[in-house]
C-alpha cells in the first residue's frame, strides 16, 4: 500500500477490513501523518497548514477523489455522538462545480456515507478567500433558500472543507434561521484559525 500524499510504501500488515472490502485501514505514511495538526475544537478537525495546503489542493484542484475518504474517515467519527436532525453541506456556486466536476463537501459525505440534503445555493462566485477581511465581514448573503425547503424546528449540522474567517458559516445560518431551523451547529474539515 501506498501512502495517499506522497506515494510512499506503507508498511502494514493487511486487516480484515483491506482483505474482505478492498479499503485501506491507513491512508498516510509516518512521515505525513507526523504533519498532521488536529483541533481541539468541537467544530473543526484539522488546522490549516502547509501539508494541509498541499492535501486540499490534490483533492479540489487536482481531484483525486481519494483524498474524500481520508476526510470521510475523520468526518464520521467528529459527527458520532452529535445531535442533528439534517446535514446540509455548504455549496459550491453551480459555474464553479462545473468547473471543478465534482463538489468536494458532497462527495466527503457520500463516502462517509453519511445522508445529506442541498438546502442553499451559492449566490455569487467570488471565494471568500480572495477577499480581505473587511470585504467578507460586509459581504451581501452569499446563499439564498432553494425552492420548497422547510428546515422548521430542523437542528441542522452545516459541514464545509474550510473555515478562515468564518463568514461563510454565518451567512449559512443566517438563511438556515430565518427558514425557521431549531439551532445550527457545523463541522469543518480544516480550521485556518488558531
């Protein structure tokens, strides 16, 4: 087995897992994991840094879909034990899945197998991360509702791949309370707060 961010050859005595489904029980080598940085915090799972840099570009821009159930992996056990009644990922705005071919939240929560539905849509294409900070606190809503959505009383968990400011998630709950949601908490893949 190789290791999914640098190819390197990972040692390991197969499992039942490997053998009977064919999936990998590690997915990284020492040396990668070792660059790993986790969270303490009950909303996010790992920090931003350089590796992580490196680990979300060669899924959203170079799209290699193997990188999805790395996430997956450490997405079902944040959510285990955690109250929600609807899992809503954060959009992608539709001209940028077209380009990108795939939405990388979606595809996280399928292979973790975990039920979801499509709440908002992105209402502009500009990244937030393009922006400066006084430019995404006074940012217009990003989302707006799809048709025939009803989230009342819903306690609803947002997941998105990447928090910097947090604008994001806010403007989401905004919406998702205004359409009568009971509370919203999220999880994110990758927290660029310290």
């Amino acid at each position: 087995m190789h290791c999914l961010f640098c190819d390197q050859i990972i040692q390991q005595p197969s499992s039942f897992t490997q053998f009977l489904f064919g999936i990998p029980s590690v997915y990284c080598c020492k040396k990668c994991e070792e660059q790993i940085e986790y969270t303490s915090d009950s909303h996010a799972i790992y920090f931003y840094n350089s590796f992580m840099q490196d680990v979300l570009h060669q899924f959203k821009f170079l799209k290699d879909i193997r990188v999805a159930d790395f996430f997956a992996k450490a997405l079902k056990k944040k959510v285990r034990g955690m109250e929600y009644d609807l899992i809503i990922p954060i959009p992608m705005h539709v001209e940028m899945e077209k380009k990108r071919t795939f939405s990388p939240v979606e595809v996280v929560l399928q292979q973790a197998k975990l039920p979801f539905q499509s709440v908002l849509e992105k209402t502009t294409m500009s990244q937030q991360s393009k922006k400066t900070y006084e430019q995404r606190i006074n940012s217009s809503s990003l989302f707006k509702s799809l048709p025939q959505v009803d989230v009342t009383q819903q306690k609803i968990l947002l997941i998105d791949d990447l928090i910097t400011t947090g604008t994001t998630i806010k403007h989401a709950k905004t919406i998702l309370l205004e359409l009568g949601a009971k509370s919203v908490e999220e999880v994110i893949f990758i927290s660029g707060k310290k």
